[in-house]
C-alpha cells in the first residue's frame, strides 16, 4: 500500500515529466529501496495510460528546399 502511494506520487506529481521507468528509479532511489523496486517501477509506469505531457504533437513533413547553388 505504501509503495503503491509513493510510485504514484513520484509519477503524477507536478513536478514529475513522466520521461521513464529508468528516471524515476534514478530519481526514487535516492530516498527509498526496497526487495524488487526496479521491477516495480518498470511495472507501474508501464500500466499507467496517461503518457507524457510535454511531447509535440506530430505534424505531416514539409519537403526541404535543394539549393541551387552548392553554398547556398
């Protein structure tokens, strides 16, 4: 119950940007351990359905402009 609090704390808080199971290991094992919390980890970003905020939606690709010139 308690670690379920704390993974869910580490990757909803506002200060979370939700980048990965590997940051927020990184991140959480500097204030807590415990017996499998890398597997842990891994499992409950893995389930969550709310994926990262910050990421650019995609847009179709413009074609790149040829010089006409070698410098130009």
């Amino acid at each position: 119950m308690l670690k379920r609090y704390i993974l869910s704390e580490a990757h909803s808080s506002t200060y979370s940007i939700r980048l990965g199971s590997m940051k927020m290991f990184n991140d959480l094992k500097k204030m807590y351990w415990w017996s499998g919390m890398k597997h842990e980890i891994s499992e409950f970003v893995t389930k969550c359905l709310i994926k990262a905020e910050h990421q650019v939606l995609s847009r179709l690709l413009q074609p790149a402009t040829i010089p006409k010139w070698k410098w130009e």
